[in-house]
C-alpha cells in the first residue's frame, strides 16, 4: 500500500457531501478512495447487489447436478457473468 501522508481539505455543502458519500458507498469505497480515483481521472463503477452474486451461486449450485460437460459449461458462463459485474476482464 502507498504511504499516504499529505491530506487535501474541501468545503462542500451538507447536501454536497451525502451525495458524494452515497455514490462512493454505492462503489463499496471509502470516501477518502472515491474522490482519490475521481480526481485522477477514474470513474469507479457500482457493484450489483449481493442478491446477484447469491443467484449466479445458486446456478452454479444447479450446474453440479448435471453432466460434467455441461456442468463446466454453465460454470464457465456464470464466472464471465460475474466477471462482468465486477469489472473483470
């Protein structure tokens, strides 16, 4: 991890402030992180619900009780699902 040591103070308003909390709660990072991606250019993306994952899991849960073959395939379908919401390659 990078020593962060120097700090960079911002006046915002009541309503400024919620809104930037909520839209960096909304891309599971710490205030501190999302205004640090933002500022350089990134724009961090949200994550789906956990309701998402638990039924990519259940499908993978499905996927064990078939054949082998089209086991492997079902799984291989959910992990480039997942990876897509997540932002993987």
């Amino acid at each position: 991890m990078r020593n962060r040591t120097v700090g960079i103070n911002i006046r915002v308003t009541v309503t400024e402030k919620k809104k930037v909390t909520m839209l960096a709660k909304k891309c599971c990072l710490s205030l501190s992180e999302y205004l640090r991606q933002r500022a350089l250019g990134y724009e961090p993306g949200g994550h789906p619900p956990k309701e998402v994952f638990d039924v990519l899991d259940k499908i993978d849960e499905m996927a064990e009780s078939c054949s082998v073959r089209d086991g492997a395939a079902i799984n291989a379908q959910t992990d480039r699902l997942r990876d897509l919401l997540i932002g993987g390659n």
